[in-house]
C-alpha cells in the first residue's frame, strides 16, 4: 500500500463524515452507521502504523521494528499508561537489534 492510498482513504474516511453531517440533517443516521464511521479513523491508523512498520520502499520487511510494535501493542491491550506502553516497545526493539 502506497502512501496515496493511504491519504484517500483518510480524506475519504472524513470526506463521507462531512457530507453526512450537511446529507442527513432531516434524518440522523442509524446507529450501527455512527458506529461504523467512528471505527474508521483507528482503523486507518493502525493501517498506517503497519505501513510504517513493516514496509521499506515496495520490500516488506520484518526486524526489530515489527517486535517493539506488536510489545508496545500487547501493553497497550493490557491498558498500560502510555509511558510505559512507549519504554516497553523501545525496549524491545532494542533488546532484538542487540541480538541480531
């Protein structure tokens, strides 16, 4: 996934929001569409953390930085506070560059 993708899907993502707040002014959408454009916006940013991580020009790439990741993700999951959630990931991920 290139970066162009990536930024239209989050101009679409805020794109559609918008229009439906000036679209639906007579009828507010159901609740499970409200649910669904609030999901969008973490959706994309997670795609883009993954985009980061794991791509290296058009190479995937898997080292260090996909460990820190998916620790920095795991204490994130068991509701660590973000400092820690931040020492973890930097820890291993240098924990795994030492070995390699």
């Amino acid at each position: 996934m290139s970066w162009w993708t990536v930024g239209v899907m989050a101009v679409g993502a805020y794109a559609f929001k918008a229009i439906g707040l000036f679209a639906f002014d007579a009828r507010p959408p159901s609740p499970k569409v409200l649910e669904a454009l609030r999901l969008l916006p973490p959706a994309l940013l997670g795609a883009l953390i993954v985009v980061q991580t794991v791509a290296t020009g058009e190479q995937l790439v898997v080292d260090a930085r996909l460990a820190g990741v998916l620790a920095g993700g795991y204490a994130a999951w068991r509701k660590a506070p973000f400092v820690v959630v931040l020492v973890v990931a930097a820890a291993v991920t240098a924990g795994v560059r030492a070995l390699s």
